[in-house]
C-alpha cells in the first residue's frame, strides 16, 4: 500500500466500516474464517478492486451504523459495484431467496415490503396465507372478510393444522384466547415462561402477532 493510499484510509482503521470490508474479505477469501463455507467455497467473491479499502469506500460509502451490514442485491452474485448496498437486517431478511414475493403495482416485491406498502399487518397477511391457504392477491386487500377458496399449498397447510387440534382452541386459533370483555388476547410460550402479547379486536389479528412473535422466537430474537 502506498503511503497515499495508506493516508487516504489510515482514518478508517478500527472503524464499523472497516470492520465490515474486513469481514466480507474473510469469509469470502480465507478458509480459516467460520463463515468460509457458506461464501468462498460456494464461489461468492469479492471483486478485485474492493481488496482496496479505499476502493470499497469510494464505491460503497461509510457503513451508516452499526444497525447497517453489506447485503448482495443478488445473492447468486459476489461482492461487486452495483450488487452492494448497506442495508439493516429487516432490509436483508427481505431480500432472502425464500421470501415470497407478491406483485403490487406492476412490481415484484417481498410480502414485508408489500404489505408496508399497502399498511397491512405482516402477522395478519402471513397469517392469511400459510395458515388460512388464501391466494397472496386476496390477502393483500384490506377489510377482506370473506375466507376465499385455499390455494393448493395453504390447503395443505390447512390440513397440516387440522391434524395438530391440541395447538388450537375453540376459535381456530393458535396462541389466542377470548378476554373477558370480548376481546382476544395473544400469548406465546417461550423458554417455559408464557409472553403476553397483546389485546385485538379479532382472533385472526391476535393470531397474527402469535405467528410473528413465534417465528422471531425461531430466529432467536426477542419476543
């Protein structure tokens, strides 16, 4: 590294930024990194001229916080100018190959992003799809009452439940019990201990925050 090159980037030492460029350049170019295998031995690459600090930054900015990490835009593709982005890990949950994406205005989009768009619950919608077997189109509309015929997949799904009645109750619903006052609460058990989740209007709202905060609890997140 020249001394110009070195003054350009010595600020950067020790730096979120730097840290991240030095972590994508390990688990794509060193076997000994942990994450090796899942980068470098599946041939995901980093191009030549990011190995230049000062490169990487010119083409990729500063790393906006520690919230932010380097995505791929294409997954199959390597570490390149125009595959990159700083993104939080909402964004890059979003950009997984196994989302499902939905069409919304001409556009193919995660169902996350979609239902962001439209102001839809997520819990509500995902509960509409994989647990209820409604097509994406109707689940994305708002105010849908009536239970469309299920798709292939979600009668599966449906039938997949109906086998498993000791996690359901009298509503049809997992998680969710009535209140007192007519409403339906929430609850999920995590680590032996029950979470209180929350009161709604409608069992299939209370089921959605119960599918949401099941599916963080797989992922090991906070509940």
């Amino acid at each position: 590294m020249s001394r110009r090159t070195y003054a350009a980037v010595s600020h950067l030492y020790r730096t979120p930024t730097y840290y991240s460029w030095n972590s994508m350049l390990n688990r794509c170019l060193d076997p000994r990194c942990k994450d090796f295998a899942r980068y470098g031995a599946v041939g995901i690459t980093v191009c030549p001229q990011w190995l230049d600090l000062a490169v990487f930054v010119a083409d990729m900015g500063l790393r906006p916080s520690r919230a932010y990490s380097i995505d791929r835009v294409k997954n199959e593709k390597g570490y390149e100018p125009g595959n990159c982005r700083w993104a939080t890990a909402e964004q890059q949950q979003r950009n997984k190959t196994n989302n499902l994406l939905v069409a919304i205005d001409g556009e193919q989009v995660a169902l996350a992003e979609a239902c962001e768009r439209l102001g839809l619950p997520y819990g509500l919608v995902h509960c509409r799809i994989y647990h209820h077997g409604w097509k994406p189109e109707d689940a994305l509309r708002p105010n849908t009452r009536a239970h469309p015929k299920p798709s292939v997949a979600g009668a599966s799904c449906q039938r997949y439940h109906q086998r498993t009645p000791s996690t359901r109750n009298k509503h049809g619903f997992a998680g969710v019990e009535q209140h007192k006052n007519g409403n339906f609460c929430a609850r999920i058990h995590v680590g032996g201990r029950s979470r209180y989740l929350g009161i709604f209007p409608t069992p299939d709202l209370a089921h959605a925050a119960y599918v949401v905060a099941r599916e963080r609890a797989a992922k090991g997140l906070p509940v």
